[in-house]
C-alpha cells in the first residue's frame, strides 16, 4: 500500500513521513537517491517482518548440522572388526552400513598388498573378493593355501555378535580352489 507524505526522517532503507492527517509511517526507501527532510515522498510502507522466521531458520540449520553430524558420525564409526591373515595381515574396520571405513595392513606384505587397491567405502564382501582377487594375481597365494590345513584365516568381531554374510567372497575362494575359515563372532 502506497503512503505519500512529507519526509521527516530518512536512511539509505527507511524514509519516515507525516501525511496531511498526521499519520506517520515508515517507508522503504526506493530510489537510489534519499530524500530530502521536507520534500513529499511517496512509497510502500515497510511492515516490519516476523522474527518467527529466523527462529525457524536457525532450528532447520541447526537440524540440518546435526543430521549432517550424525550422519558423519555414523559413517566413520566402527561397528565390526575383521582381521584377514592372508599370507599378510590386514586390518579392515566397516560401519554400520557394511562398508569399509579403514584399511590397516598390519605387515610390510599387508602394505604391498593394499597398495593400490581401492576398497574403502565399499561393502565388506566385495573388498574382500577385491582382496582375494589381487592377493591370487600377485601370487601370494599358492598350493600352500589351497590345502584344508593351511586355510585363509578371517576373524570378523562385531559389536552385537551379528553374522556377517560373505557369500561373494566365499564363492570367489571356492572358484579359487583356495580354502578359507572364517571365524564370525565366534561362529
């Protein structure tokens, strides 16, 4: 609604008017140029906004870094441990969700072996195959661990004692003619 009066006050954003009824409003200044106290000035009243709407922004930013943080949290958390001894020992810690989350060789071989071979962030059954399957190509694996006596080892320890499912792995190593003991939880 557009108010037109004389110019009492003004700023770079407000203009402060008195009509011929004596009513004073606050105006949003328009023009690039202010006005001068005395001139007649027309313009829309500035209705002063809700401050509700920063209160709500602020909670959605703050819900917004804390589903962030959570999320963060969640991601890099370790939920399970497995141990490979696969003529080197590798530490492999996953999440909550299933995906690899650190790789640690625990030997000068497990550091050769894991060079160069990006699994991180990926399930554990297919970082496993992908291990498996590098592990036969640089021929750390030979007829030593194909007999029933000299299996792969994997110890998987997780928080909640929950079975973790290797099928991929497991087909890979029997495609393989490698044996393999896996010791889940226990299990």
């Amino acid at each position: 609604m557009l108010k037109t009066g004389i110019v009492v006050e003004t700023n770079k954003a407000f203009t402060y008017i008195v009509t011929c009824d004596s009513e004073f409003f606050n105006l949003k200044t328009q023009s690039l140029i202010t006005p001068h106290i005395g001139e007649i000035y027309t313009g829309p009243i500035y209705e002063k906004r809700n401050p509700l709407y920063k209160i709500i922004a602020f909670f959605v930013v703050i819900l917004l870094v804390a589903f962030g943080l959570v999320n963060y949290i969640s991601k890099n958390t370790t939920y399970y441990t497995v141990i490979v001894d696969i003529n080197s020992s590798i530490q492999l810690k996953i999440n909550k969700s299933n995906e690899l989350v650190n790789v640690q060789p625990l030997d000068a071989k497990g550091i050769i072996l894991v060079k160069d071979l990006d699994i991180k962030g990926k399930p554990l059954d297919l970082a496993l195959t992908m291990l498996l399957e590098k592990a036969n190509k640089s021929k750390y694996l030979d007829n030593f661990y194909s007999r029933q006596d000299n299996p792969i080892y994997i110890w998987i320890t997780a928080h909640n004692n929950s079975l973790v499912p290797l099928t991929s792995f497991k087909n890979k190593a029997t495609q393989l003619k490698i044996t393999v003991l896996i010791n889940n939880n226990g299990k």
